[in-house]
C-alpha cells in the first residue's frame, strides 16, 4: 500500500532573510536546480520591493 503513495510527496522549503536579500551573488556558489522554484534575493525581487520599497 505504501509503494503506491510513494511518489507523491509535499517538499516544504522556507528561506528567509533578514533584511530581505542575499548580498552575495548565490549563484556562483549553488546550482539553480538546488534553488526553490522563482528564488530571488536579489534587490530586484518583488518580496525585497514590497518590504522595503523599490530603493
């Protein structure tokens, strides 16, 4: 029974920053495919836009 649940899984992954973006640039130092599907934490992203401000 177990076998057929297999493979449907729910992968939860929560990122947070404290001031809202990475200042480093991440992807020289991990892979995209290892990133959340749409992870920005640059100043560009929407989130950092949205707590502080287009700055």
């Amino acid at each position: 029974m177990y076998a057929a649940f297999a493979m449907y899984k729910i992968i939860y992954g929560e990122q947070i920053f404290c001031n809202y973006y990475m200042d480093l640039d991440y992807t020289k130092y991990i892979p995209k495919e290892y990133l959340l599907d749409g992870f920005d934490a640059t100043t560009d992203s929407d989130y950092y836009k949205k707590m502080l401000g287009d700055k």
